[in-house]
C-alpha cells in the first residue's frame, strides 16, 4: 500500500517537473532558470505537502485496513461458530427424526399386535358363542322331543 503510495507520488512529482519544463522552454534561457527555480522551490514545497497529504493517509488507510481486518476476522469467526451450531442443530434433528421414526414403528408394531389378540379373542368368543348356541339348539331339541310325552303324562295325570 506505502509502495503504491509512493509510486504514485514519484508519477506526480514527474508530471509536475514536466509541466513546469514544458511550460519554461518557451520562455528564454534567463527566464527560464529564474522559472525554473521558482518551480524548484514550488514543487519542493507542493512534494513536501503532498507527502504530508500521502503520509497521513497511508496512516488512515493502514488503520482502516487493521480495523477491516478485524472485523473480518471476528466475522470469520462467528461464521465459523455458525457453522458449528447449523451442523449440531442438523444432527440432533437427525437424532430427533431418527428416534421418531423408531416410536412410530414401535406404536405400529404395539397396535398390530393388540389388533391381532383383539382378533383372537373375538375369534374365541365366537367360537364359544357357537358352541353354546349349539348346546343350546341341541338342549331345545330334546326337549321339544320331551313334550310330547309330558303331555301325555300330563293328560293320563288329569
């Protein structure tokens, strides 16, 4: 940046002693070294200003710079924790879907496991259920067999 700086600098000093010759050649040779000198002692004191100028803002560049340089780097480095937290903050999401995944099938396998007894045990009680009504329907027709012969009993009773 200073390198840059000062090489700007020696391109205005040229330009400047080149102007102030070019200037003085059409003037005569007396003229032109009292010119000449003029000059001399003008752009010493423009150089001396103009490095002052320069001099003071290499300076504040160079603290814009130091001061860039923070903050990028503290950017960087919050970036970098920013990072970090999205790639855990990921994972547990990864985790957390993970384990949801595992408590549905879990659940899933629960319930088809419930249904499959409650099946089961309907399939018993029916089951049951026929078989009585079997009894049953046998039970009726024996004793619908037994009425008449009560009845008989009943009429030779009278």
């Amino acid at each position: 940046m200073l390198a840059l700086m000062l090489a700007l600098l020696w391109v205005g000093v040229v330009c400047l002693c080149y102007r102030q010759l070019h200037q003085t050649s059409a003037l005569s040779v007396g003229v032109m070294e009292e010119s000449y000198r003029d000059t001399l002692e003008c752009t010493e004191e423009d150089i001396t200003d103009k490095v002052v100028f320069l001099e003071k803002r290499v300076t504040e560049l160079e603290k814009d710079t130091a001061a860039n340089g923070e903050q990028h780097s503290r950017l960087k480095q919050e970036n970098l924790q920013l990072v970090h937290r999205a790639n855990a903050l990921e994972e547990q999401l990864k985790e957390q879907e993970l384990r949801a995944d595992q408590t549905l099938l879990e659940e899933i396998k629960k319930q088809r496991e419930l249904l499959s007894k409650m099946e089961r045990e309907k399939s018993i009680e029916i089951e049951n259920l026929q078989a009585r009504l079997q009894q049953l329907d046998d039970e009726n027709s024996e004793l619908r067999s037994c009425v008449p012969c009560l009845k008989a009993n009943i009429e030779r009773l009278e």
